[in-house]
C-alpha cells in the first residue's frame, strides 16, 4: 500500500510537470484561448440575456465585440504614442542619468569610465523600441482571441441546455451553479477591480501632474494596468515615475521625493481602506494562495500570467469546492475567516 502511495505521488508530480511544460510550449496558442475563456464570462451573461429577449445572436456578439475591439484598439494606440513620445524624449534626460548614476558609483570600487561604457542611451532606447513593437504583436495576438472568443460566445446560449441533456437532474444542477457561481464571481471581480484600478489611475495622473513629472497621464495609465496584478503590481508601477522625477529634476531630489509620497499614499488609501471594504472576500481566496498563484503563472506566461493569476486561481477554488474529492483542497485555498465563527 505504502509503494501504491508513493507511485501514485511520483505520477502525480511528474504529471504536473508535464503540464506546465506543455502550458509553456504552447502559450501562443492556450493563452489565447484562456483569455478568451475568462471574456466568455464577462461577455456570455449578455448574450444569452439578449438571446432570451428574442434578439438574433449574430448582432449581439458583434455589438460586444466592437465595443471590445474598439477599447483595446484605443489603448494600444495609446500606449504606443506614449512609448514613442518618451522614446523621442530620452535624449534630454541623457546627461542628467548619467550625472545621477555616476553620483551613486564609488570611485574606489569602479573604474572612473563604468558608466560611461554602459551607453545608456543606446540600451534604453532599444529597450523602449521594442516594447513599442510588442504592442503591436499584441494586437496581433488578439486576432486569435476573438476567434476563440466567438465560437465561445456562440454556444453560450445553449449550454444549459446540453447539460441538462447529458446529465442527470442532480449533476446537471450541480454543475449549472458551479458554472454560475464562477460567472458571478469573475465578473463581480473584474467589475470591481475595474473601477478601483480606474480610481488609482486618475489619482496618480492628478498627483503627479500637481509635481509636474513629465509624462504624467502615461503612468497614470500604467498605475491603472498594472493595478489588476495584486500586491507588487502597484509596487512596479510606482518605480518609473519616481525615477524619471529624480532623473528630470536632478539635483533637486524634493520632487521625487513628492513623487514617493504621493504615490504610497495613493496605494495605502486604495490598496488598504478602499479596496477591501469594496471588494470585500468577493472570491475568499487565501492571500498566499494568490501569492503563489501570482509568481506561478507569471514566471509561465509572463505579465499577461500575472494579470490572469487570481481569477484562474478563484475558478480553481470554485470547482474543488464543488467536487466531493477536491473539497478538502478548496476549503484549503480559501481565507477561512466563515469557519472561524463555526468554530468558537
């Protein structure tokens, strides 16, 4: 019995790491597809609303669509104007990097020439080059996820029915509210984290714009982004804008400085009061469970990863807490402060 145990453990995580080396050799295509299965919740409620209202499937799924093209198109333009406004702007923020990074260096520890044969100028400009070009594979990419994303949303509508059909009255029951309890969740989730990240953008805009910190709407939008990665999300989206206010107003470091506070009271204020009195345990996913779930599908899939972390890791949750076998699991992933009462 003992041998059963430990085979079955060796299976277990070999099977896992196959798994992940198949997730991670074929991210081209599975991250499309997971991202267009996360949107089948966002935008599946609608289309079989407006199904149940007689209105023909075709129209609706291409209103949302160009509603959802449109948005991303906006941003991408967006963001790439920015990554080319600052590209075009880094050469007056040259002398003063090089001031700054020469002030750090110890003149016993480095050659006098360390920095200079770094040739900042050249690496960040490539560095911003590139991230220019990746926002146009990004929208190359999202060819493949509305294509998925379509097909989806086009048998929405009758999945209760098929499930009805093929199971029995308990399971189909079952695994309707597993499905409903998922889309309630997700999209509760996105809404909310939507209109607090929407808040923490606005807010850094306003501040940094009052410090004059050049391209202040840029990180604004960045704070925004970035925000729907929890914990070090907001941490990263702090770092650019600090940094350019101490290279642009180098020697005088009181603005950075204003940066710095600024942007850790913003984050205390929403990250710690706001958030979750608004968000409340909406998904009651244990902190380090999202924590690892963080580090896990951002070393897999990278950014994009990080961003999809916590609700890949709520729909895990969800259908352990509805299967008999995995309840255990889903109990464990889960904050647990409903049982405490239970228990005292």
């Amino acid at each position: 019995m003992k041998n059963v145990n430990i085979i079955v453990a060796c299976v277990f995580i070999l099977t896992l790491v196959a798994v992940g080396m198949v997730l991670k050799a074929a991210q081209s295509v599975i991250l499309p597809f997971v991202i267009a299965w996360l949107l089948s919740y966002v935008f599946g409620p609608i289309v079989r609303f407006m199904a149940r209202k007689k209105i023909p499937i075709f129209f609706t799924i291409v209103a949302v669509l160009a509603l959802f093209l449109g948005v991303c198109a906006l941003g991408a333009i967006f963001m790439n104007t920015r990554v080319v406004a600052f590209a075009s702007a880094y050469p007056k923020y040259y002398d003063q990097l090089i001031a700054l990074t020469k002030s750090f260096a110890s003149s016993d520890l480095l050659p006098p020439d360390f920095w200079d044969n770094i040739n900042w100028g050249e690496r960040i400009g490539k560095y911003l080059l590139s991230l220019s070009g990746s926002l146009v594979t990004f929208m190359s990419n999202l060819v493949l996820v509305i294509v998925f994303l379509v097909f989806m949303l086009l048998g929405s509508p009758y999945v209760e029915y098929k499930i009805k059909k093929a199971f029995s009255v308990d399971s189909g029951s079952r695994i309707l509210s597993v499905l409903k309890a998922i889309s309630t969740q997700i999209g509760s989730y996105l809404t909310l984290q939507t209109l607090i990240s929407v808040s923490t953008g606005v807010c850094v805009w306003l501040a940094l714009s009052y410090l004059r910190v050049d391209f202040a709407m840029t990180w604004g939008v960045l704070a925004f982004a970035l925000n729907f990665i929890p914990t070090i999300g907001s941490i990263i989206a702090s770092v650019p804008p600090i940094l350019l206010a101490l290279v642009q107003y180098y020697p005088n470091t009181f603005p950075a400085i204003g940066a710095a506070v600024s942007l850790l009271l913003i984050q205390m204020l929403i990250g710690n009061v706001i958030t979750p009195k608004v968000m409340g345990d909406s998904l009651d996913v244990s902190p380090v469970v999202i924590l690892i779930s963080l580090f896990f599908w951002g070393w897999l899939w990278g950014v994009i990863g990080a961003l999809l972390s916590v609700p890949i890791v709520a729909i895990i949750k969800i259908i352990c807490e509805n299967v008999d076998s995995l309840n255990t699991v889903g109990v464990m992933m889960g904050t647990g402060k409903q049982y405490k009462k239970e228990f005292e």
